[in-house]
C-alpha cells in the first residue's frame, strides 16, 4: 500500500521499488553473513 503509493507520486515505476528492496534484504542479510564466515577462519567466532 505505502510502495503502491510513493510510487504514484514519486513517478517511479514499481520494478525499480522491488528492485531496490530486494537489493537492500539482498545486502543486509549477506553483510553479517561474510563477516561471520570471515570470522570463522582461523578462530571461531566468539
């Protein structure tokens, strides 16, 4: 509804919106996990 919206009003297509979200879940779900994997070389984690 908020995307269906903003996209009206902003003039922007709704790819570029799923686009954007799906690259933003994209890097915040895969940061933590390269720290994580790179942290665990050689030591553990904690």
């Amino acid at each position: 509804m908020f995307f269906a919206l903003a996209s009206s009003q902003l003039g922007v297509s709704s790819f570029t919106i799923n686009l954007i979200l799906i690259t933003s879940v994209t890097i915040l779900l895969g940061l933590p996990t390269l720290f994580l994997f790179r942290s665990g070389q050689g030591k553990s984690a904690f």
